[in-house]
C-alpha cells in the first residue's frame, strides 16, 4: 500500500484529503516564501560581512595611527588626562540608532553624530604641543567613527547569522519533514479511498448478481406452475369434451330447430 511512510494521523475521508491537499499548498507556498527570504538575508549577510572585514581592517589603522598620536601628546606636552577631564561638560560625539528593515527583520544602524558647540578644551596645550594634541583628537575622532561603524555591522552580522540558521531549520524541516508527511498522507487517503471503491463495486455485482439469480429463480419457479396449470387445464378438457352449440352429448341442442316447419316449395 502507497503512503507508508510517515504521516498525519486522519480518517481516509474525501473531506480530510481536501484538508491535507490545502495543507500541502501552504506549506509548499511557505517553503517557497521561506526560501526566498532566505536568499535575501544571506546576500545581505554576505555584504554586511565584506564591510565588518573592511572595517576591521581600517580599525587597526586607525588605532595604530591614533596611539602614535598619543604617545606624541605624551611625549611633547606630558599627560593631559586630567586637564581634559575637567575642561569636558558634555560629550562632543553621541551616537544615534535607527532601525533597518530587511525581509521582516529589523537591524538597528548606529551613527556617530558630532557636536556642533564649540571646543571645551581649546587652552589644553596652549603652553606646548598644541597642534600634537588637535591631531590626536581628530584621530581619535576618526576611530570612534569607524568603532560605532563597526559596532553597527557587527550587530547587524549578529542578528542576521541567527535568522538565517531558523529561517534554514524552517526551510529544511518543511522541506524533508511537512510536505513529506503530508504527501504520504495524501497518498494514504488515496488509496484507501480507492480500496473502498473497489469494495463497493465488489458488494453491488454481488448484490447485483443475488438480484439477478433471486429474479431468475423467480422466473423459473412462475413458469414452472404455470406449466403445471397448463397440463391440469389440458387434462381437464380431455375428460369432458365440448362438441360446441349442437353437437355431440355434451354440447346443448339448436333452439332454432326446435317445432320449426317444413319448407314450401312452390
């Protein structure tokens, strides 16, 4: 028997089959639509991977250069932690968030915003290494920048890496799991309902077959007593012959001949 593999647990009706085929549309339609989302996230995975390799890389530049630009502060005006923390009221360089749709999946995007105010720490190196100490805050500047780039593709590579794996497991399990099943089902049904086809063609030739037999002896049973009501009304007749009007013992005589005249001849 087809569909023996495994399947949903139904009655083999024409309702279920009609059920278990609309079934298997959505699921073929899903797996379809799973499919090319998964297409779309992973083109998407690939590029946002390529500009975490590129960030990466210009990272490492830029701290190398911004720490060179350090230790010339250092070096030329001595440690200026402390005159810039107490010069600073406010951040200069905030971050902000968005939100990026990508096949229903929501990607927060940062970008680095600067102040517009003015310096706070302008007199810092007044007296020495002034122009060391502007070049380090723009290197630094420079690296924070490409640090919450790489912040907002690293999250993005994140989240992107664990919807494609459930978007596969989906995939697969309603690839090799669902319309398997489900076709099995369908043939299950199939078959069964052809098995009660052939079953109720199989009882109504019997049935028909009984009628015709029971019709038949029926047929011969009434032909058999009318024979044998024929030969009880042939014997019957042969008993006591019936000559007709006129003739013989049994028949009655002519009532036109009875005190008839003679005829005249003239």
């Amino acid at each position: 028997m087809s569909g023996t593999g495994p399947r949903e647990a139904v009655f083999p009706t024409r309702m279920n089959l009609t059920l278990t085929k609309q079934r298997l549309k959505g699921a073929q339609t899903g797996h379809s639509l799973l499919a090319k989302k998964r297409d779309a996230l992973t083109t998407r995975f690939r590029t946002i991977l390529r500009k975490v390799d590129e960030a990466k890389r210009l990272m490492g530049r830029v701290l190398q250069l911004a720490s060179f630009s350090l230790a010339e502060v250092t070096y030329t005006a001595g440690d200026i932690g402390y005159q810039v923390q107490e010069s600073v009221r406010k951040a200069t360089y905030t971050v902000q968030s968005k939100q990026e749709n990508v096949s229903g999946v929501v990607l927060p995007a940062f970008e680095g915003v600067k102040s517009k105010d003015g310096n706070e720490f302008n007199l810092t190196g007044l007296s020495r290494g002034g122009q060391q100490i502007q070049k380090c805050r723009d290197t630094y500047v420079k690296a924070v920048g490409t640090l919450v780039e790489l912040a907002s593709l690293q999250t993005a590579f994140t989240i992107l890496d664990e919807v494609i794996r459930a978007t596969n497991r989906r995939v697969n399990a309603i690839e090799h799991v669902v319309i398997p099943r489900l076709d099995n089902t369908i043939k299950y049904i199939n078959s069964e309902l052809d098995e009660m086809d052939r079953e109720e063609f199989f009882r109504l030739k019997k049935v028909q077959g009984k009628k015709k037999r029971d019709a038949d002896r029926a047929t011969d049973t009434r032909k058999a007593a009318n024979d044998a009501l024929a030969a009880d009304n042939d014997g019957a007749l042969q008993q006591s012959p019936d000559d007709g009007v006129g003739g013989g013992a049994g028949g009655g005589g002519d009532m036109l001949d009875q005190d008839k005249d003679d005829d005249v001849i003239f």
